[in-house]
C-alpha cells in the first residue's frame, strides 16, 4: 500500500503524540514535588494554576504545556490549601489514625488539552482497565477534587462518573451537576448556581432594583447563571433589561453605550475573576461613573481588582461571597513551604503539568490572595478523609488496612456525611450539593477593603442587609434604577414593549379601583352597590336614594291628586244635576262621567312614585294612567269626531252621521281602543313587565331606586296613546273655526297643546337629570296630564252652569247653530 505524502505526515504525527503521551506517563513520577505525595490512598487534585487566555488553532494534535500559560495566584493558592489540609489530616491521631493520605496534583489549564493528567489519574500502571474486566490491580485513587470551574468540570467529569470515582468539587456551581442520573459520583462543597442567584435576586428586591444589566462569562458557568436568573425573576419586578456573554471578543465600548442607551444603573457581573477583570477595566478607562455593580462570588473577594487605579470612580460595589473561613495554621504551612527551595531542580523532571515555577512566590502574596474558595476546598478534602475513615471502619485508633476500597464505597460513605468542620456541620443532600452556610454580602468601601454588610442564611431562611454601613455614590439614598418611575396612588400601569418594567401610568377612572399588590396593571371594577371617585384605592358603598312619602314634594303630589279625585267627583255632582241641560248635553252627556271616572283612576298611578319600588308598585305607577288615560283620549276623539260631524260633515255627508248614530260608533271606538289597550298590557306585562331597578349610571356615588319598564313590552300601548293623542288634535283642530261661543273643539285642543308640552318638558328633563326627583317631576307630569282636562274642559262649563246660565238653554243653542250653518251655506 502506498501512502501520499499528507496522509504519512498526519500519521508520524499521531505516532508522536502518543509516543509522548505514553513516555509521559512512564517519566520520572518517583520524585518528590508540590503536586505529588505518595500515601496509602490517594486523592486526585485538578487546580488551573495556569490559564488559557486564548485558544490557538493546531496544525497537529498535543497536549498543552501549562507552565507557560499566564499565571493565576488564586488558584494557587487553593492548590496549597489542598496540600495543606492533607498534610494536617496526616497529622491527625482522630482522623485516619495509622493511614496516610497522599495526592496526585495537576495543573488543569485548559478544558479541551489537558487531558494527560485526567487519563493518569484514571489510570493502574499507566493502563486504563476497560469495563466489565476483573479489577485485581486497584489504582489507590479513591477520589478527585476539582477542577474548579464549571467548563472544566463538564468535560472531564464523564471519565470520573464511569466508574464512580466520588468528583468532591470546591467550585463549580453549574446547576446541571445536581442531576444525579446524569452525574452520579459528583459532590461538591461549594452552593450551586440556583442559590447565588437566589441571593442577588433577593439583593435587587430588598434595594428595589427593578431594570438591570446582567453580564455572564460566555461558558457553561455564565450561561447557567443567566437562565437561573431569568427564572429567579419571572414572577419577581426585576426586569432584565440588557445582557451579554463576555470573552476575549467582547466590545466593552460598543457594550456600555447599548446600557446607557437604556438608561441601566445596576450591573450584575456573574464571572469568574479573569474574565471581570478586563470588564472592570474596560469600564475605568470608559469613564463609565454612577453605576451600582454586583460582584458573583468569584471575584467578590478580590484584593487584585479591590485595588485597580480608578476604581473608586465607576460606582458602588457589592458583592456576593462564601463565608471568609480562617484556616488555622494554614499561614504558617504557607510560610514553611516558601521557605524551602529544594523543589525548583526537582520539578522540571516531574509529569506532564506538574510543574508551576512559582518558587519566587512571597508567602504575604499567598496570603493576601483572594480566600473565597478556602473553606470549600478545605472541607472537601476533609469530607473525603472522613468518608475513608469510615469506609476502613476506623476506631480505637486503628483502621482496617486489609479491607479493599473501592472508589464506590468511599461514594456512599460520601453521601452519609456528617461531621463538624471549624464550627460548621458538614452535610450533602440528595443531589449531592452542601447543605452548609451561608452567603456574605460586602461591600467594597472606599479605604480600598471589603466589609461585610449582611448575611443570606439558607436552613433557617434569614436576610439581612445593615443599609448603614453602605455609603452610596449619589452620597445619600439607594440610587435607584428603573424603566419607568412607579405610578402615583390611584393610576394604573400601562405596559410598553415586552418589559412589564417599563409602562405608562394611567388614572383609573370612576367605578373603579387599583390594588397594586394584587394587580397593578389594571382597573378592578366596584360591585353595582359601590362607587369610587377617579384615582381611587378602593370602593365606598353608594348612598341608596328614593323618593319617600315624607318627602314635601311628594305629599303636595299627593295631595293634588286627591284634590283632583275631590274636583272629579264635585263636576260628576253638578253634571248629575245638570244632566238634561245643553251646557251638560254638548260636552258629552254621560261619556262626561265615564271621562270623569277615568280621570280620578288615572291618579291612583300618582301615589306609587313614592316610596321604595317593588314589583307591585312598578306595576301600578303604569298601569292605572296607561290604561285609563286610554279611554279619556278615546272619548275625546269620539267626541271631537262627533262636534266636526255636526258642524261640518253632517251637511255635506248625511249618511255618516246616521250610520254613526244608529250603531253608537262612539261606544265602539272606546270600547276598541280600552280592549286594544288591555290587550297591549296583557301580553307585554307577561314577558317584561315592570320591575324595579337601581340606577347607577349617572351618579357614580348614588343608587336611585327606580323601575325599570320594557320599550318593546309597552311599545304597543305607546303607539295607540300617541294615535288617539293624534286623532284627537286633528279632529279638535279641525273645528277651531266653530262659533266663538261654542268652544268645545278649541278647549279639547288646547288640552291637548298643554299635554304634549308637559311630556317634551319631562322628555327634556329625563334626558339631562336622572337623580331621584325624576319620580316627583314624573308624578307632576302625570297629575298636569288629568289636569289639564279637567281645568281647561269641565272647569269652563261648570262656570256656565254656575254663573252663565242664560248660555245654558236650549235656544241659546239653537240660535248658534243656526246662524253658524248660515254662514257656511253662504
């Protein structure tokens, strides 16, 4: 087989890489070094005490040499933590008595090219066992600590969960290692994303911060955090208002003029230390001033950032931090350590990232470093020992050497952990997350140190802030930073865009009310019997208002109807007297009894406008005046009919006349007209008849207690009312050129002028005024309806009668009618 000359390249190439892997793990691990102790068991170590600034693109496949990375004095300062806590735990008599513990430590720099010291770790005599094959030969490894970010975590993670080596992180607070299905081995002593971001959230409620800027690390760590956050303040006030992903790449100018275009004056910064750095930079050299900044737990602390030049100009800083823990005796391990210098020829002979070149390293730069993380590498380390204790059944001061461990077995005694670490109880929950602590929330002040303010207590829930140790750029109150200023009392928020932060506020206006811890968003409508005047909070109960029969203008009403009753009755007396007069004969004979009648049962409608309406009172205001009036308005076009047949129609058509009086057509026009209107009455009362009703339209602080009658259940009855109101006019006007002293047609037509008048001006009136003295004004209408005919029609013959009564002989009226048909011959 012949090979072109690329494939045979590529091929050498992958030779030399495994060549140099496999020569890297047979070199030269008997030497003594920072990264290695050799013991009875040992525990992995993965600490970035390097990092990859950047990514470079590879023409061939290797393993990255850290020690030339950028340097990272926190991080190393965890990987002396880890060294020094099992050094102390060696030390111990209580702990592991007669086992010492030893570890394998590697610089893990780079999530996707350190592998080298992953598959060591794994591995038993430099070979990596598969599964399902019988393991005699047992790697003394039984857990790993670390790496400390989130990114590194994932992709190493899988080679651990395999074989359920126990993963006890110190730092990686992604919340996707709680899945248990997913990542079974894995524990850390570190909260996890959920809970900080349940901090900051609390922090921006407690502060009413309501229109934020969250900038993330664009890796796994920042991601997770960002939608954490985002569920945190779905049903929270807290809008997000701007967010980005921040890498080498980033445009910090182009970035900072899209948040002020927003108007955003709190930044949540949830990074890592490297990557708030060049943030914070960015923002000094951008003159970015007045801005509230919330530093995530891994740069809260941060004595390096705590002292950049200029610092103090771009705001207020508060952070978020694990608890600062005092390692006891951990200064004077440091100060031992730097003071030995034999591992500076030994290391260049060690594994493939065992090296660190920090030898020119002060023990105060150690110190002084930043400490977040010490207690969660501290008790990891611990929370492994104690699980082997328990795993080689240790008591008495002696364990039990001849057991095998299994890496799984140390897993579950993990799981049971339980025991008191300086003061605090060490404890896992289901998902393998610390049940432990407490948040502390500082505050960085302007003597360029950081102070503790507050607390966030997990189990018991407990937050408190002491607002008075904050001194504040504006140099006074909390600064604040909203969309949109809150609303005044009684306005409602008008939302605008997808921001629920960001409205317009409108007044509620009249019957309604605002409660704007339930729903500021919109106006809740008052009950029927409540009302509110614009702007309100809440409802009062409407004043209830009718007219009562105490009331003086219902008892003057009253009393008119009465009077009009008393009237009717003293002309149905005279009339009886009078009956075979003229006077008594012309205007009706006894049709003028039955108007009379109708009259007097018209005025019962009258006294049901007062007082408090029911269903029967509803009835008999209408009833009574629709269905008597009837009959009046009937009799007068009969009798207005039967004035123009005399005088007009009789001459020219004889024979109407005389059929009219040989049938009675005047008895059979009222009776029609009573029956049509009994009819009307009988089928529209049965459907919608009368009912009383609350009027709550025109007077939002008023009930006016009214009846509520049907357009279409007494359209009949108004059709027939205005029909004979018409005949009547047009019949009576017809005769207005009768004999002047034989007025029966004028009087009739000016009745009718005063009736339609009374009901345009109560018309009139219903329209602009709807308050309670609409039922007086009715009344009133109604009792000026019956008087005008008795005043303007009867009341004129009674003066006849009584004072004229030469005009009331039967030759008087001979004499008119003759000299009027006279005149109409000629």
């Amino acid at each position: 087989m012949r090979l072109d000359p690329t494939t045979m390249k590529h091929f050498l190439a992958s030779l030399c890489l495994i060549g140099s892997l496999l020569h890297s793990l047979t070199r030269c691990t008997a030497a003594t070094s920072e990264f290695q102790l050799e013991g009875d068991y040992w525990i992995g170590g993965l600490f970035d005490i390097h990092h990859v600034s950047r990514l470079a693109c590879q023409a061939r496949p290797e393993a990255i040499d850290c020690s030339s990375q950028p340097f990272s004095l926190s991080n190393y300062r965890k990987f002396q933590l880890m060294r020094f806590a099992v050094e102390q735990i060696n030390n111990s008599t209580n702990l592991l008595p007669n086992v010492s513990l030893g570890y394998d430590i590697f610089d893990h720099c780079s999530d996707t090219q350190s592998f080298p010291g992953i598959l060591k770790l794994i591995s038993v005599k430099n070979l990596i066992q598969p599964w399902g094959e019988n393991h005699n030969n047992l790697s003394k490894m039984i857990a790993v600590v670390g790496p400390f970010t989130s990114t590194h975590a994932l992709t190493v993670a899988p080679l651990f969960m395999a074989d359920l080596i126990p993963m006890v992180n110190y730092g990686s607070t992604s919340s996707v290692f709680s899945k248990k299905m997913k990542y079974p081995s894995f524990m850390r002593t570190v909260f996890p994303n959920q809970d900080v971001t349940e901090v900051i959230v609390s922090l921006m409620q407690h502060f009413k911060w309501r229109w934020v800027a969250f900038l993330y690390s664009d890796n796994d760590f920042g991601t997770d955090g960002l939608e954490l956050f985002i569920k945190k303040i779905k049903n929270t006030k807290i809008c997000l208002a701007f967010s980005k992903g921040l890498n080498d790449n980033t445009n910090y100018s182009l970035m900072f003029k899209q948040i002020e275009a927003q108007q955003i004056h709190v930044f949540i910064v949830f990074s890592e230390e490297l990557v708030a750095e060049p943030l914070i930079k960015a923002a000094i050299q951008l003159s970015i001033t007045n801005k509230v900044w919330i530093a995530g737990e891994s740069w809260s602390l941060s004595k390096r950032l705590l002292h950049i030049e200029g610092i103090k100009n771009i705001g207020t800083i508060l952070g978020v931090s694990q608890p600062v823990v005092t390692i006891p005796g951990f200064s004077d391990f440091i100060f031992s350590t730097k003071t030995q210098r034999h591992w500076e020829d030994v290391e260049k002979s060690m594994f493939c990232n065992q090296e660190c070149n920090c030898s020119h390293l002060k023990a105060d730069d150690i110190l002084t470093e930043n400490p977040t993380f010490s207690f969660p590498i501290y008790s990891a380390i611990y929370a492994v020992a104690h699980a082997l204790h328990n795993t080689l059944k240790c008591g008495d001061g002696k364990c039990k050497k001849n057991m095998t461990v299994y890496p799984h077995k140390v897993l579950a005694e993990l799981k049971r952990s339980n025991f008191t670490l300086l003061n605090r109880s060490i404890q896992f929950d289901e998902n393998g997350d610390i049940k432990f602590g407490l948040y502390s929330i500082v505050f960085w002040n302007h003597r360029g140190g950081v102070q503790e303010i507050g607390f966030y207590k997990f189990h018991p829930l407990h937050f408190f802030i002491n607002d008075s140790e904050i001194k504040w750029f504006t140099n006074g109150g909390v600064p604040t930073s909203l969309c949109s200023p809150e609303c005044s009392v009684g306005y409602v928020k008008k939302q605008n865009g997808i921001h629920q932060c960001c409205f317009t506020c409108e007044i509620c206006p009249n019957g309604t009310y605002i409660n704007s811890t339930e729903d500021p968003y919109s106006c809740i409508s008052c009950k029927d019997t409540e009302w509110s005047a614009e702007g309100s909070t809440s409802c009062n109960q409407r004043l209830v208002e009718f007219i009562p029969f105490t009331d003086s203008g219902a008892i003057l009403i009253m009393l008119g109807a009465g009077a009009l009753v008393g009237l009717t009755l003293a002309v149905s007396v005279l009339f009886a007297v009078n009956y075979n007069t003229p006077v008594v004969r012309s205007a009706g004979g006894p049709m003028c009894f039955l108007i009379l009648g109708c009259l007097s049962l018209c005025s019962i409608s009258v006294f049901f406008y007062f007082g408090q309406p029911s269903v029967s009172s509803c009835v008999l205001r209408f009833l009574p005046f629709f269905l008597f009036y009837t009959v009046c308005l009937a009799c007068f076009v009969v009798r207005s009919f039967q004035i123009v047949c005399i005088f007009k129609i009789a001459a020219k058509f004889p024979r109407i006349q005389t059929c009219w009086m040989k049938y009675h057509g005047q008895w059979l026009v009222i009776t029609v007209a009573f029956t049509t209107q009994a009819l009307f009455f009988l089928t529209g009362f049965s459907t919608g008849p009368p009912k009383p009703y609350n009027e709550t339209v025109w007077y939002p602080e008023k009930i006016i207690l009214s009846c509520e009658i049907s357009v279409i259940a007494t359209y009949g009855t108004i059709v027939l009312l205005s029909a004979l109101s018409s005949l009547c006019f047009i019949f009576s006007y017809m005769g207005k050129d009768l004999p002047k002293n034989y007025n029966e047609a004028k009087a009739i037509t000016f009745c009718l002028l005063l009736l339609i008048l009374t009901w345009i001006i109560f018309a009139t009136v219903y329209m602009l005024y709807r308050g309670k003295y609409i039922h007086t004004i009715n009344a009133l209408a109604v009792l000026s309806s019956l008087y005008s005919f008795l005043l303007w029609y009867f009341f004129p013959k009674c003066y006849i009668i009584i004072f004229q009564p030469h005009k009331n002989t039967q030759q008087y009226f001979q004499d008119l009618i003759q000299n009027y048909t006279k005149t109409i011959s000629q």
